[in-house]
C-alpha cells in the first residue's frame, strides 16, 4: 500500500480518536464510531440520474465509501471484499444492505461509467456523483480526504483518497469505520453483529 494511503487511514482514525475493537465473537472488527456526530445528509445523483439521499435509504444498514472509477487498486478491491461479505451473509441479511459507492472524480466519473462499474462487483451497489462542489461538501462531512495526483499514466492523474467504508444504521447513524483491506469474513461479522444488537 502507497504511504499516503497509510498516512490518510492513519488521519481519519485520529480524527475520529478511537480504535478497532479486539477482535472475538462479540467484538466488532472495525472501528466503533458511533459516538461520533460528523456525517450528513449526501445529497447527490444516482448512476441513474436520480437525486438522492440517505434520508432514501432509511430503513437498512448504509455501506458508503468514496473512490473513483480509475482508481487502480483500492477501489476494486473494496468493491469486491463487500460482494463477497454480502455473499458471505444470508439473503434476508444482504437485502438489508445498500452499498453506496460515491465519486470523487466527476470529471472522468460519468453516470454510464459508475453503473457499469459498480454493478460489475453486484447488481445492487449504488454508485453516486455530483458537481466538484456536491462532492467536495459530501467528502468533507464524512471526513473523507481526496486530491489529484498527477501522473504519466493513462487519464493524466489519480485520484489519492481515503480507504475505508462507513457504515451507517437504519436511523441515518453513524455506526462502524472499516479500514481498508478488512476480510470480507470481518466485514459479514461486523454487519451481522450490528443487526442482532439493534
């Protein structure tokens, strides 16, 4: 992993000024963080053209995280540890989850392009995007560090950004911070443990 990343995982979990929990059956995986207040509303567009928020998804347990199409490693690995923490949990279970994946690069990130990438890693994730200004209040609210990085590469730059997942409650609350790389096993534990404790 890229030092940046380290130093950008390393900044959310100072901000937030807390933890993982040990691990064990009881114990959660990732980061407790519900006693936190940050967040918002993440009023954006769907890869459908629809404007949304979470106020939408009341009701079921939120998965959120921010990243970019073109993002070469973090992005799809993300993407695929939560299908398969999905796959990993029984139906009545996954249906109570709506994986929402947010751009940080609307320059390149058009609608077509975000529902034919998320959907790639399962039929219901959600990919969101907005104007720079939408994006840019969005990530601030959830605390979320994102800046171009110019490259040599195809495209022109990178987009460096925070590597973790949130998980939000059927009330809009704010419950875990998962890190990036989290088992897809930690993750199936984690939203199942919240489900039995609410």
């Amino acid at each position: 992993m890229r030092v940046w990343r380290l130093w950008l995982l390393a900044a959310l979990l100072a901000v937030v000024g807390c933890q993982p929990e040990k691990s064990g059956e009881t114990a959660f995986r990732g980061t407790d963080i519900s006693h936190e207040k940050f967040g918002g509303l993440l009023e954006l567009t769907d890869h459908n053209g629809v404007k949304r928020s979470l106020k939408d998804f009341r009701g079921k347990w939120v998965l959120l995280f921010f990243g970019y199409t073109h993002c070469p490693d973090v992005c799809p690995t993300t993407l695929s540890d939560t299908a398969e923490a999905l796959r990993l949990m029984t139906q009545e279970q996954a249906e109570q989850v709506q994986v929402i994946w947010v751009s940080v690069d609307p320059e390149r990130d058009i609608p077509s392009m975000l529902r034919d990438y998320v959907t790639y890693f399962h039929p219901d994730f959600l990919s969101m995007t907005g104007t720079e200004a939408e994006i840019s209040k969005a990530a601030s609210d959830f605390r979320i560090v994102y800046r171009r990085h110019v490259t040599s590469g195809v495209g022109g730059y990178l987009m460096d950004h925070t590597a973790g997942s949130y998980v939000i409650d059927p009330n809009g609350k704010l419950r875990l911070f998962l890190p990036f790389a989290i088992p897809a096993q930690d993750m199936a534990h984690d939203l199942r443990l919240l489900m039995q404790k609410r």
